[in-house]
C-alpha cells in the first residue's frame, strides 16, 4: 500500500522520512506521515515488539503489506502521546489484524485492515489518505470560492462564495461535480470506504477539494450535472484565497475565514422574527475550527 497516516498534532514528515525528535525513520516501501502530538512518555525507548511470524519470500505482495502494516503500527507505538499504548492493548491487535494484513490483494483492502486496527484505539483523529488522491503540493493555494460536500458517492456544491470565481462563472448551489479537466470524480471518491470517524470524512472531502485545486491565475474546466441531469462545463479562474491559508495534518492548505457581526432589523425580520422583541442578534461564520481563528472567535 502507498498511502499516509494522519494524526492531529504536531510534527512533521515528508514523503520518505518522518522525524520524532532527534530520531528520523526512513521507509522506501511506503509514504506514511504521523502528526502526533509527542509527550515525554512517548520519546521514552518504544517496547519490545510482540514475536512476528516468519515473513513471505522477499519481493512478494506479502511481504510489502506486512512491512506496511509494521510501519503504521509501529509509528503509533513510538508517538502515541499515551504512554500505556506500548502495554498489552496494541501488542494485542498487531498480532489480530496482521496475518489479514498479510493477506491482502490490494492497497484498498490494506487500507481496510489497518483502518479496522486504527478503530481499536478509539479515537477518532486517525486516518488514512490514500497516495493516489493525495494531491501535489505544488498545485494548491487557488481559491474557487466553492464549497463541495461529499454525500453518498456524489460530491455536491453546497456553498458557493458569492465574492468567488466559481460563482462569477455561474455554478449553482446543489450541482453535483462530475469531472475537472475530463478526470472523473470516480477516480477520488473510490478509492475511500464509507467513513467512519469525523477525520475520514474530512480527508475524504479535503481529496476532493485537491482534485478541484490548482495555483492561483490557473483556469481548470470542471463538468457538473444540475437537478434535471443537464451538464454544465464551466471554466472557473482560480484567484488568492481570502483569510489565511493553514494546514492540517498531511491535508491540503485551506483558507480558514472568520466573519462575525450584528444581524441588521432587516435580517432579523426576514427570519420571521420582531427586532423589538429580539434585540441585538449576532452572526458567527468560520469555515473551520483552527488555531489560527481561535483568538478571534474568542
């Protein structure tokens, strides 16, 4: 499998080298990130593995999945902010899930099994981007001013930024993505399983966002399908974002915005509501919970 686990914290790593404090791990089998937050419990020397059963001849898909599968494992072990995570629990499901792990046939169902182990932590900031979706680094910072919502296998424009390029080029809330420069949203969308935690759903979304994404001054054609089941190709010019652009993780940047004011009497009565009864009403947007807004939204 070449894909990337993610973790909300703090650190960093690149495509084949993540760093832990003074300690740099490499793999050229795999592109694995970990942003974990790292305590002084969790730099201590990791424990002793639980015994690995004898791996399959070298070169076989075997014997990448079960080095895969010990890599994530063993990057959880040694970061885990939770220094009780190298007792018992975590031995526990290495030996569960490996031998599956060892025999899967593909990358997606590699995934499967070690997001199944990822459950056992219970905890709900882990999960795996898929390499093939992940985007290119390069190619990111434009803004469309659109809002896309994955919803069963569909990607559905549900906010459009009336001060964005997208609305300027006439897309409409409710339609549904259907391809940027003649790529099939398939080709995003398929390769996650149905989500299952919060973060899963985020990273599936924020893929999509990147296969929509591209530099500032760059005009990708994206096809949508309205409600009657019309196509639309619309040429949309990426523009600077507004706010400020943050990271999360391994996942694309993404302009985190704040707006916050009073409601005019006006607006109060278009909600059917009587401003001398109702007195001040206040409005708060923000595109994303971040640090970077917190003070702000304080």
């Amino acid at each position: 499998m070449d894909g990337r686990l993610c973790h909300c914290a703090r650190a960093v790593c690149d495509t084949h080298i993540m760093q832990l404090g003074s300690t740099t791990r490499r793999s050229s089998l795999v592109r694995l990130c970990a942003a974990l937050t790292i305590s002084a419990a969790a730099c201590q020397e990791p424990a002793k593995s639980p015994p690995i059963p004898p791996s399959a001849p070298a070169g076989s898909l075997a014997l990448l999945n079960e080095e895969t599968f010990d890599e994530v494992w063993t990057i959880i072990r040694d970061t885990h902010p939770d220094p009780s995570i190298n007792q018992g629990e975590w031995n526990d499901a290495r030996l569960q899930f490996r031998q599956r792990a060892r025999n899967s046939r593909s990358g997606e169902e590699l995934r499967g099994v070690i997001e199944d182990m990822l459950q056992t932590l219970a905890e709900s900031h882990f999960a795996i981007i898929p390499h093939e979706v992940s985007g290119t680094a390069e190619l990111t910072g434009g803004w469309s001013g659109l809002t896309l919502q994955v919803l069963g296998r569909d990607a559905v424009a549900t906010r459009v930024d009336p001060r964005g390029p997208a609305s300027r080029a006439g897309v409409k809330l409710g339609w549904i993505l259907a391809a940027s420069e003649g790529d099939p949203l398939s080709t995003v969308i398929d390769p996650f399983a149905e989500p299952r935690t919060s973060l899963e759903r985020l990273s599936r979304e924020r893929a999509v966002d990147g296969f929509i994404a591209g530099r500032p001054g760059m005009t990708p054609r994206f096809t949508f399908v309205d409600s009657s089941g019309s196509n639309h190709d619309v040429d949309v010019t990426l523009e600077d974002p507004p706010g400020e652009s943050v990271t999360f993780g391994n996942l694309p940047p993404f302009p985190a915005e704040l707006d916050s004011r009073w409601l005019t009497n006006e607006e109060i009565a278009s909600l059917g509501l009587d401003p001398a009864r109702t007195g001040r009403v206040g409005y708060l947007r923000f595109s994303m919970w971040m640090p970077v807004l917190s003070a702000r939204i304080d």
